[in-house]
C-alpha cells in the first residue's frame, strides 16, 4: 500500500525557517516524482516543489524560488521541504503527493494538483508574529 506522511508544520515567525518531511512507503513504481502542495484557508491547492526519483530534477514555483528547496534522502525513505525567509502568505496546509512517472510527460505537470497518483496527509504552517 502506498503510503505517504508529512509532519513538521508548525507556527513560526515572519522571516523564520521550517523543515517538513514526508516519509514514504509501499512504492513499487519505477519512476516518480515527489510533489509538495500547499492549501491557504479560502483558496485552492498548488503545487510548491517537486523533485524527481530517478535523477534528482526539481521543479519550484516562483513564488517561493530561492527560499524553499526540495531534496531527498533515499536511504530513509523521505523527502524534505527546507522552507527559509517564511511570509505570512505562506501559511497554509502543506501536502505532499506521488506521481507515477511511468508516463514520462507527467513530470512536466508534476506541480499540477490534477496529476498526483496519491496523497499524504497535511502539516499545518502557520507565518505570524
């Protein structure tokens, strides 16, 4: 059973950092991509970054370019989501997803929310001083 479980959200100041994880299991596809969402009170999910098995490519939104980077640790099953220089504008419910690259034009919509094979749960990050 494909499993995925975010944590690490938290409330933090303007300016400050998180780190979430998503720990994943029960993967039996050859390719993937790993996508974080994020879903702000009253609007739509969107996808944040997402990063590739097979060779480490990664995707960001701009909105976040340059302040949250993507990465991976295959040996313990998890991908992580380095958040710095944290907005107001980024609080919201973070999700992460996989989405089976078997079709390899999926990586190019890999941050779209329509594309995902299964979710995680979500981890709350709350931005306020």
């Amino acid at each position: 059973e494909v499993q995925l479980q975010a944590s690490g959200g938290g409330l933090v100041q303007p300016g400050g950092s998180l780190r979430l994880s998503c720990v994943t299991s029960g993967f039996t596809f050859d390719d993937y991509a790993i996508t974080w969402f994020r879903q702000a009170p009253g609007k739509g999910r969107e996808g944040v970054a997402a990063i590739r098995q097979s060779d480490e490519n990664t995707f960001i939104m701009p909105a976040v370019k340059g302040r949250f980077t993507i990465s991976k640790d295959n040996a313990k099953n998890t991908v992580y989501l380095q958040m710095n220089n944290l907005k107001p504008e980024d609080t919201a419910v973070y999700y992460c997803a996989v989405v089976d690259l078997k079709d390899d034009s999926k990586w190019y919509v890999a941050l779209s929310e329509y594309v995902p094979d299964s979710w995680g749960n979500g981890t709350l990050v709350t931005v306020s001083s």
